[in-house]
C-alpha cells in the first residue's frame, strides 16, 4: 500500500503532467503541437525575407512596375469581345 507522502506525491503530479503514451502516438496530436506550428513559422519568415529583399535590389529593379495604356493585344482582345457580345 502506497502511502501519501510527499515523494509518492510529487510522483504522481509528474505523471499525470507528462503525454500519454496513446497522444504520443497520435499523428494528428503530433502534426498539431509541432508540425502545424512550425510550417505557420516558416512561412511567416519565407514571406518576411520575400519583402525585405527589395532592400538589397538594384534601385531601378526597387521601382513600382510601370502603370502604361492597354496594349494592342489588349485592344484586339477588347474589339473581339464587343464583336461576340449579344
């Protein structure tokens, strides 16, 4: 018989802190606690370095792409639909 002193009790309260053998082995519990988290981490610093390579670009290469008229393809494009139009 177990008595209650205080080394069966701090036993105990390790015991019941620790993983389950069964969540342990659970490949959704695994995916959620470390998988999950770490891709959520990658991304956000793959998408921080994409924008904060502008830094270290060329300065003409840093510039907003240039904003210009439709092009003749796009007016083609635009003539041929309002000719299919009904």
């Amino acid at each position: 018989m177990r008595g209650l002193s205080v080394e069966n009790y701090t036993q105990n309260i390790l015991q019941l802190s620790k993983h389950s053998p069964a969540e342990l082995e659970n490949p959704m519990a695994i995916f959620r606690q470390y998988i999950a988290p770490l891709l959520a981490v990658l991304i956000f610093l793959l998408a921080l370095v994409a924008v904060s390579a502008r830094i270290f670009l060329p300065g003409d290469l840093a510039a907003p792409a240039p904003v210009s008229e439709m092009s003749p393809m796009g007016e083609q494009a635009q003539v041929f639909l309002n000719t299919i139009r009904v």
